[in-house]
C-alpha cells in the first residue's frame, strides 16, 4: 500500500519531470559480452553533444553509437546479439555535418515529450552516406554494409529530422530493413526548393517491418520505398511533390495513409510493384492520388490493387495509367471508395481479371472497427509517468545473466506491478533465465529496455514434448484483465521441445466500435519469440549445424519449442503490432551468418476472438506459422511467413508426431493425398488445380484457417525459398516448385487434417515407432452455393496475397484453387482477392 500511495502521488507531480527514461537508474547488462563494462544506454550529451543548434554534434552522436566495440558492418561485424544500445537524445537541436552511422541492434530514441531536432547543416557532406542518419551505408564495393534482409532488431523514435537548410540531394533516414524493426513518432522537414531533392526516408532493400505515426513536410518525394513487404500506419504528408515514391514491393500494406497538397500521393509506376493495399485513408488536394504501369489489361499479376474505406477531396484523376486516367475523382468534391479491387480474383473459384467496387468483397467486421475504421494503436512510451512509476526488475531481485534462475524474481516483479496501479514493470537489458512458468497477472504494464530484455525459457520444466508448458502465461484461463506489453523477446535455451513461450489467457473487456477508446483491447507492441541463433542459447552453429548431405534426425537438443504463441480459447481482444516469431534460420553471431537447423513445432495458433495482428511475421516452425482455429473477428495486416529451410529433410511433421487433435494438428499425410500431380500445373474442370513439378507436399503451411470467420487479411506474404538448403525450386525458371500448398481455408472436418495412420519418428532414433491413434472430432461444413444449399456469409477475406515457391496458392478445403503460373507478377505470385 505504500508503494501504491507512493506512485499516485509521484503522478500527480509529473508535469516538472523529464522523461522517466533519462531519469531512470539504468540497470540494463549485455549478458553474453565478455567485456562487463559495456554500457547498455548511452545519453549523447555525455559523449559531448550539446544540442544547441550551433555546435557540431556530428563526432559526439557517432561516438555515442559506436562506443564499446560494437557491430558496425562491413569487414568486421555482419551481427550480434551481445552489443545492443539504447542512444539516447534529450531535447535539443543537433546539428550535423556529416551521416551520423548507425550500428546493428540500436535504439535511437528521442524524448517524447520534447523532441529532439537532427539538422542538417548547409554544409552537410555525404562520404559515402545517404542520409542524416545512415542505417545501412554502401561499402566501396557497392554492396550495403550490413545484409538488408538480415538486419534486425532496430528501432528509431520521437525524432525531427531537418534537411532545410541542406543543398542538392540528401535523405533524412537511409533505413534497408527487415523484421522486429520500426520507426515511430517522428517528422521529416524537407527542402521543397526547385534545385534540391530531398527525400524523408529512403529505403531500398530488406525484408520489414513497420512504420507508424509519421509526418512529412516537403520534399521532391516524402519517402522512397523499396522492400519484400512492410505494413506502414498513420503517415501523413504535406506538400510533397510526390508523398511516395513505391519503387518496389511483393506486398505492401498503408493504414491510415494521409496526403494534403501534393502532385502525387502513391507513384507506383514501376513494373516491379507486386501490390499495394490501402486502408482508411485520404488525399485531399491532390492531383493524382495514384500512378500505375499496370494499363487496362494486363499480360500479369504485377501491379495488384486494393482500396478499402479511402476519401478522395478535390483530387482530379484517382488513379493514373500509361496510357491515360483509369479512375477518375472530382476536382472541386468527394470521391469516397468503400472498396475497390484490381487484379486477379477467386471468389473462390478464379482467376478472373477484375476490376471494380463490388461491396459483397469488402464485407465490414463492425467487431474489428473504431467509428467506421479498423481499430489502430500506437505503442505507449509513458509520457507522462514518473521515473518512480517504474518498477525495475533488478531492483526486485532479477540477475539478468543468463545463468541465474529469475522465475521468483520476476514473477514478484509482475505480481506486484499488477497490484499497483499507476505502475510499469521495467525490464533493464540482459537475458533472463526462467526454469518455471513467469506470470503476469492483467493489470501489468511492462516494457523491456533496449529490445535487449530477455525471458529465457531453460531446463526440465520445458523439455518434455508430450507435456507442453509455458514460458510466459498472460493472464489464467478464463481471466478478464487489460496488460500492456512492449520491447521484449521470450527465448528459449538448450532443448527445450515442449516450451510453449506465450500463451495469452486475458480476455479484456471489450467495447463496442465507438467506445474502443474507453474499454482498448489489451496490447502487444514488439513483443517477439526468438528461437536459437544468438549468443547464451546453446543452439548456435556449434550445437546445431544444418547437414543437407545426410538424412536429418533432429537432435534433441535442438527441438527448442512446442508452440511460439498461443492465444487461447476463451481469450481475446488483444491488439499486436511489429512481432516476430522467429525460428532462427542462421546463427546471428556467426561472421558468415551461417545456416542452422533448429525445430520449432508451431508458430502462431489464434483461437480466440477479436485479434488483430499488425504487421506481424512468423518463421521456420515446422508445422505451420499461423493457424486460425475456431476464431472470429480476426485482423491480419501483411502478415508474412517462411517455410523452414530444411525440410523436406526431414519433411513435416518431424520430429513433432504426436498430433495433437484437440489444437487440430495438421495431418501431412491425409492432406497429401489429397492434392492432384502432373506433369504441368493445369486447371480441371471443376476449377481445381493438378499439380505439376513434382512438388514436395509434406512441408509447412504458412497459414490455415479453420472453422473461423470473419477473417480479413489485409495482404500476406507467404514464402517457401529452400528444398534441405537450396534455392534451385525458388527461382524464376524452377517453376515455383519447393513445396505443393502453403495456405489452406475451410471449415473443420476431416480433410482439415487429424491423425489416425502416420507412423510418429521415435525422436532419439528416427526410426518408426508405435502407432499415435487421435480421436476425431465430429465432421461439419458450411453450407456453399456449390452445394446448392443456402449461401453462408463469407467467412475469409484475403487481399493481395503474395507466394513464393508454392504450386498451389490456395487450398480450399482440400482443393488447390490457385496455381503459382495464373498470378506471375515479381519474384512472388500474386492475387488481389479471395473470398470465401
């Protein structure tokens, strides 16, 4: 009580205090550096920088980023989990001269309540670098400093970036990304001069990630956008010449896209843009909002179009073509688009080249909507709490090291920030390892420093495959309860085959579309598994090496989780934004980033209801990486996945054989038997697919959705690149043949896949054991117009879906639908819509 007492009067002071971050006592360790005088947050004004508008700041920002022998690219360092920092920048102006550079595993973080200015200065020079802040330089060679697709773990927020007074070209941010990266709350002031051309983010390369809560002013192009994906939130532009510039995609997702008083709003002109899908936006004195190579036919899929609930105000042409305008708007009036869609369609039978604003394909999930929009958050950063609102978890008692058990410490930690309202559960840096379930009760606040805060998972507790057991358990079964969660990673350690690391319990209370405000869905911001790959694991290259030349048997010691993240039945109203579920393909720590084998039975398994997943990706688990199972009023926004690299050796479900009915396992061999083979990928009559290039089946699905409804996804990424290591069934001349299926729909019945014949793989051995038998669950399907019955209300709605190496795009109950060579657009195959 008198800690309560306490931080509700400390509350009541906080409008003199700084940012809790700069006050904070900072706790945070680097577990696995050797050199234990590392220094996890770092204030630039302690390496010298004044942040008066005047001084050059540019050596004393560097310093602060790179101090420590920290991984900077290039020759010396392609990754590393050991150096993570927090730069930190009170208010102030920093002038620069010069790129500042910045490191692998780096929050840049300004304060919130004060932000802080980079400046450009006129005589800004560029030695090689592109923007104010260089995320990713080029090398002499020409090549980036750090591989774009495996750049991770970074974040940029609260800053104003200024490159007014700067002449030619310059970017405010060069950021080549990829996945739990993000930039958040900050402004990009840009020359708008005839004879300079400036840009507020350019991006070329990667594999991201999520952008949100932006604002541009200027320049001859707000941003430049380049990547295989990303999901993009609440940008705002104001008088650019063009607000984006998209010079290349597979899928790319805008929420909440605002353009005033530009020439252009999107320019996707380029024939390398695979899709853009647009949501809940506006263009308000613009003259052309969009531009498309794609013409009135098409030879391709390239170029695919989605628009959902989008204002148009005095905007002449909507959307522009090569040869003329193809959507036209109003000049001096509104144009509103409930929904629109171009590009190949199946609905569920395709493909058919559409184009139009057919409303039965934009269904509305009131549950999922805020005043007529899909409901939307921002992480919190807690402006307004006190430095004493923050409970530390090395102040309750947590070591941090990897090697000391944390489970008591940090379950008091989250027990008691439960029961003080007003609080926040603050996980300095550092890898803690938890030999028993961690709770958090609802009620908590918690937010990890650095994204260098680590639950890991270690021991008997979680090594038993047939008796699966949390990591960290949100809330009980049945719980109602709110939490807030942030910047954090669960991990496991060693063999760990039956650790389930999240499983989310809370049910919070839910408001309706206009009272979301007062009653929010519980959040999950940067909230991320991490399996293998990194220093402190034990599954690195040494223990767990790839071995293509010889038929796998998993070592135990590498089967390293049963389920990454599980919200269970009775759970729901929960909103997620910017996680990764990551099964590591490659050790981290290795200079060569080297390929590894690590075995992760499942990735994301959602069953409850009202879930929206935003910007999210799951990876490499051996079974599937999303599973929708009985869930209703489900979200997705570019959702990406990728099949593990080794299989099919050994193929699904190795080593996982025990199916487990009750979460509906998929049954590898029922399904497979399913599919029809060929000689070539062909349409039969009834509109299914045979199958052609000899695919392998029994590999990871990358989503099903079963028994659900009111299911919207708004673009997703699914990829299968490796056949046991290789390329060669992923290229454009292989025929996109590494795997047969990879997304699955219907209701749950017995072709959705439940065990009773598959002889299970004795783990130790491999060799075949005894028999598994599952029960059943009773047979049902929804009624279909192929039926003749009455019609159901559509259940599944994808938009822009994006494959690679899979044959078959879509599998409707059991029956293939959509052949990779119907949708070839970039290097993956796509179509705008399937309803179902």
């Amino acid at each position: 009580m008198r800690l309560k007492a306490i931080v509700l009067a400390a509350l009541a002071s906080v409008a003199s205090a700084a940012y809790w971050l700069e006050e904070i006592q900072h706790q945070g360790v680097a577990s696995f550096n050797p050199d234990k005088s590392y220094k996890v947050f770092r204030n630039v004004k302690d390496f010298g920088a004044k942040g008066d508008g005047v001084t050059d700041d540019t050596i004393a920002i560097n310093s602060a980023i790179s101090s420590g022998n920290r991984c900077g690219g290039g020759p010396f360092c392609n990754g590393t989990t050991t150096t993570p920092a927090v730069v930190y920048f009170p208010a102030g102006t920093y002038l620069v001269t010069t790129n500042i550079i910045n490191y692998y595993y780096t929050q840049i973080i300004g304060d919130p309540t004060s932000m802080p200015v980079i400046k450009g200065s006129p005589d800004f020079h560029s030695y090689g670098g592109i923007g104010l802040i260089d995320s990713d330089p080029y090398l002499n060679s020409g090549t980036l400093q750090f591989r774009a697709t495996n750049v991770f773990f970074r974040q940029i927020r609260n800053l104003i970036f200024d490159t007014t007074d700067v002449p030619g070209t310059v970017a405010g941010l060069h950021w080549p990304s990829s996945q739990a990266t993000s930039i958040q709350n900050c402004v990009f002031k840009l020359s708008s001069r005839p004879e300079d051309d400036h840009t507020g983010i350019f991006m070329e390369e990667g594999s991201g990630g999520m952008l949100a809560d932006l604002v541009f002013y200027g320049g001859k192009q707000g941003a430049q956008f380049g990547n295989q994906q990303y999901t993009m939130r609440n940008l705002t532009f104001y008088g650019s010449q063009t607000a984006i510039m998209q010079l290349w995609n597979w899928g790319w997702t805008y929420k909440s896209l605002n353009v005033y008083d530009c020439e252009v709003g999107i320019n996707m002109s380029s024939n390398a843009v695979g899709s853009v899908t647009l949501l809940d936006s506006r263009f308000v004195n613009v003259q052309t909002a969009m531009t498309t190579f794609r013409g009135a036919t098409s030879l391709n899929s390239t170029g695919s179009l989605i628009f959902e609930n989008v204002d148009y105000i005095n905007v002449p042409i909507v959307l522009q073509g090569p040869d003329g305008p193809l959507l036209l708007g109003n000049p001096a009036g509104l144009v509103h688009d409930a929904g629109y869609a171009r590009g190949n369609t199946y609905t569920p039978n395709g493909p058919r080249e559409y184009e139009d604003r057919d409303q039965a394909y934009f269904p509305q999930p009131t549950a999922l909507k805020q005043d007529g929009k899909f409901y939307e958050r921002s992480k919190p950063q807690y402006e307004a709490y006190p430095t004493w609102a923050f409970l530390s978890a090395r102040s309750y008692g947590a070591v941090g090291d990897g090697v000391s058990d944390d489970t008591a410490a940090l379950n008091h930690l989250f027990q008691t920030a439960g029961l003080t309202p007003g609080s926040v559960a603050y996980l300095d840096a550092g890898y803690y390892k938890v030999t028993d379930t961690v709770h958090i009760p609802g009620g908590v606040r918690a937010v990890g420093e650095a994204m260098a805060a680590v639950i890991l998972g270690a021991g008997p507790k979680f090594s038993d495959i047939n008796d699966p057991q949390p990591v960290l358990q949100i809330g009980t079964m049945g719980e109602a309860g709110y939490v807030e969660l942030s910047d954090i990673i669960v991990s496991t350690q060693g063999g760990t085959a039956g650790a389930v690391l999240i499983q989310y319990n809370l049910n919070s209370p839910a408001g309706s579309s206009s009272t979301l405000a007062e009653l929010p869905p519980s959040g999950l911001w940067d909230v991320h598994t991490r399996i293998g790959g990194f220093a402190g694991s034990n599954l690195q290259l040494t223990d767990c090496p790839k071995s293509p030349n010889a038929l796998v048997h998993a070592d135990e010691q590498c089967i390293t989780a049963w389920l990454s993240f599980h919200v269970t039945k009775k759970a729901g109203n929960i909103y997620m934004e910017n996680n990764w579920f990551w099964v590591a393909d490659h050790d981290i720590e290795d200079f060569n980033n080297t390929q590894i084998s690590i075995f992760a039975g499942r990735g994301v398994l959602i069953e409850g209801e009202r879930v929206w997943l935003v910007g999210t990706a799951s990876e490499h688990h051996t079974l599937y990486q999303y599973q929708l199972l009985n869930a209703t009023d489900v979200f997705m926004g570019q959702a990406q996945t990728e099949t593990p690299y080794y299989q099919p050796n050994p193929p699904a479900p190795f080593p996982f054989t025990r199916i487990d009915t009750a979460l509906a396992d998929p049954d590898f061999h029922t399904d497979c038997q399913s599919a029809q083979y060929g000689a070539n990928t062909t349409q039969n009559s009834d509109g299914s697919l045979t199958l052609g290039g000899n695919p392998q089946c029994e590999m990871a699905w990358g989503l099903r959705i079963l028994g659900s409804k009111n299911v919207v996804i708004f673009g997703a990424g699914l990829y299968s690149f490796f056949n046991n290591y290789n390329v060669n069934c992923s290229t454009l001349h292989s025929g996109e043949n590494c795997q047969a299926r990879i997304f699955w729909a219907g209701p749950l019945n017995l072709g959705s896949g439940f065990s009773t014949s598959v002889p299970p793989r004795d783990v130790e051995s491999g060799k075949t054991g005894r028999f598994v038998m599952s029960r059943r669950p009773p047979s049902h399907r929804n009624k279909t117009r192929e039926s003749g019955a009455e019609a159901a209300d559509p259940r599944v709605q994808v938009y822009n879906l994006n494959t690679v190496g899979s044959v078959s795009m879509i599998t409707r109950d059991g029956k293939d639908l959509a052949g990779w060579n119907q949708n070839l657009a970039t290097f993956a195959n796509t179509l705008a819509l399937f309803h179902y």
